[in-house]
C-alpha cells in the first residue's frame, strides 16, 4: 500500500491515513516497522506520519519500543480481534468458566491472552471484593513477565522464545515491585515444575493471584485462567484448590 486515498473531509482523509498506518504495522509483524519506513511507504510526511502514530500509541491501538523506534500493534488490537471472532472464539469458550469459578470462589476471574510481548486482560468476572489488579480493567496490559498469568505462559514455551521475550521486556520490568529478570527466571522454573503460577503478595501488596495457562493440543500457550484474591484467605490449601478448579475448567475449555 504505497497511495493515500484523499477524501473529502479532513476528518475522513485522517482516518484513512490512520488506517494505512495501521496495515503498514500489521504488515511489519513481531517486529514492527520504523517511522522512516511508514513515511516511506505510506507517502506521508514525517510530521504527519509521527502526529498520527503518537495518537494511535496514546490509543492503544499502537504499541512503540523507543529503544528500537519501531512501531507494532498494540494491545487493544488483540481486543478488537478476538470481539470479532467472538462466535468461535477464545472469548466465548471461556465465559461459562469466568462466571463458574467466581460463582464457586467469590474471587475475581480473568482470561488473558498473549499478545506480541504483552500480556492482554480479554475477560474478568469482578468478585465479592474488588481488588486492585496489574491489567486493571478489560483491554488492560502488562509485559510478559509480570504477573501470574504472563507466567503461566511464559513457562511453557521454548527457552528460545523465553529467552527472546524476556530480553525484550527487561527494561519495563522495573516498572513493578521486586521484579528483576532474574526474578522471572525462577518464577517460570517454579511454574514449570508446579502447573501453575503463584504470586503471594509480591508484586501487589496483600493481593494473590494463581493462573494457569490453556494448552490447546498442537499449539503453544496463548491465553490463561486466573484468580486475584486477597492474601487473608489464603489459608492452608487454598492455592492447591484454586489450581484444581483451573484445571478442570481448562480441560473443559480443551475438550471442546
């Protein structure tokens, strides 16, 4: 795509240089694209060109890593995506599980999704307690990294790919409470060797959280169940049970 479509309005004309911008970046994938290559490509000038990727980034819609000045998709693109396919999709076949097990618990209930580096809040069920959380709300991100439910991921791929995201997200680990690479490292061992990912308190003070990720057959992990809960009902077995009700919704969702 190398024309800007000019429309009769500045309003219409903007979205339609938006939206070149926006395929531009899909096209430049995992790795995403530079602003010289978007002007390029695209036949805007610099000025204009960075004065819409800055309002798409402020959006969501864009995701920049100033350290490598390229732009990829952002978080709420992956919101945007699976709403569409919300038939078939990972969003529908977990809805049932979310109300159940804050039906079962009267916790706070999340779906989360891998998106790039990020990790993406697609669905929450708020429990009896409202309780602070690292996504926030629907649509809400962290880096992979940060949080059980990111971990739960991140254990169970391949050290490579471990290895890839963890170097990309390094800087803004220091973002959250006590999270260093080297603290990542052994969270995902742990997990590995537990199933699930356990965070007591640590990055949120007094708040838990236990997720496990959907291992669909073939596929590497790309979303997970969680709870969030206070740290004062953690009572002895609390965890293990919580861990179990996890798995058996998630081998519901992958016998579908």
């Amino acid at each position: 795509m190398s024309e800007i479509v000019v429309s009769p309005t500045g309003g219409a004309q903007l979205l339609d240089r938006a939206v070149i911008l926006l395929d531009l970046v899909a096209d430049g994938g995992v790795e995403g694209i530079s602003l010289k290559e978007l002007t390029a490509r695209s036949g805007l000038n610099t000025a204009t060109c960075h004065r819409i990727l800055n309002t798409l980034v402020g959006h969501k819609l864009l995701a920049r890593d100033d350290k490598k000045r390229r732009y990829r998709l952002g978080a709420r693109m992956a919101i945007y995506g699976v709403r569409a396919a919300r038939g078939p999709g990972i969003i529908s076949r977990c809805e049932v599980a979310l109300s159940r097990l804050r039906r079962r618990t009267g916790d706070t209930t999340h779906l989360m999704a891998r998106f790039n580096h990020d990790l993406v809040c697609l669905d929450r069920r708020d429990g009896e307690c409202i309780v602070p959380t690292l996504t926030g709300s629907i649509g809400g991100f962290v880096p992979l990294g940060a949080g059980p439910g990111s971990i739960s991921m991140l254990a169970f791929l391949d050290e490579d790919e471990q290895d890839y995201i963890i170097r990309a997200n390094i800087e803004r680990y220091g973002a959250y409470r006590n999270l260093t690479e080297e603290k990542v490292r052994q969270l995902i061992a742990d997990t590995r060797t537990r199933g699930y990912a356990v965070d007591i308190g640590e990055l949120i003070p007094g708040i838990a959280g236990v997720a496990m990720p959907i291992m669909l057959p073939g596929e590497k992990p790309g979303a997970a169940l969680s709870f969030t809960l206070l740290c004062a009902k953690l009572t002895p077995g609390v965890i293990e049970h919580y861990a179990a009700l996890l798995k058996e919704e998630i081998d519901a969702i992958v016998g579908q």
